[in-house]
C-alpha cells in the first residue's frame, strides 16, 4: 500500500515539475503581455510599499524588490497553470 502511494507521489511531483516547465516556457515566450503586465504591478508594489512604509528606497532597493515580486508572480502563475493542467486532465482539485 505505501508502495502505491510513492510511486503515485513520483508521479504527481513529476507531472507537476512537467508543468511548471511547461507554464514557464508559455510565460516566457507566448505570454509577454501577461509578463509585462507582472513587471507593472510589481512597480505599483513597489510604489505602494514605500508609501506604507513611509520609507524611501534608493534605485537598486526599488529594482530589488521589484524582481523579488515578479519572481513570487511569475512562480505563483507557473503554478497556477500546472494546477490547473492536472485539475483538467484528471477531472480533480488538486490542494498543495
């Protein structure tokens, strides 16, 4: 029984590391207007943070955390689209 469980652990990490891929390439390549639309949000972020904070940031601290939120945005939609990939082929939701 545990063997069954494995071996469809294996199996679920790499369909999903299949797809992260897969929604990586499609974000890199077919969706620049979803990514240049991340890059502006991440600027409003950035904006609103230092507002918030009542905080300024110099140009390398604001392009800093710029790309840490487009890296937690770009991750955030590979992931998506793998979920949603593997709720569709196997008529499942699927909770991480």
């Amino acid at each position: 029984m545990d063997s069954i469980k494995e071996c469809k652990s294996e199996e679920f990490e790499r369909t999903i590391k299949e797809y992260l891929k897969q929604g990586k390439e499609k974000l890199e390549k077919d969706l620049t207007g979803t990514r240049e639309a991340i890059k502006l949000i991440a600027m409003d972020k950035t904006r609103d943070f230092i507002k918030t904070m009542d905080k300024g940031l110099d140009q390398s601290e604001r392009d800093f955390l710029s790309s840490l939120i487009i890296s937690g945005m770009f991750q955030s939609f590979c992931y998506g689209y793998g979920i949603g990939k593997i709720e569709g082929k196997t008529n499942n939701r699927v909770f991480l």
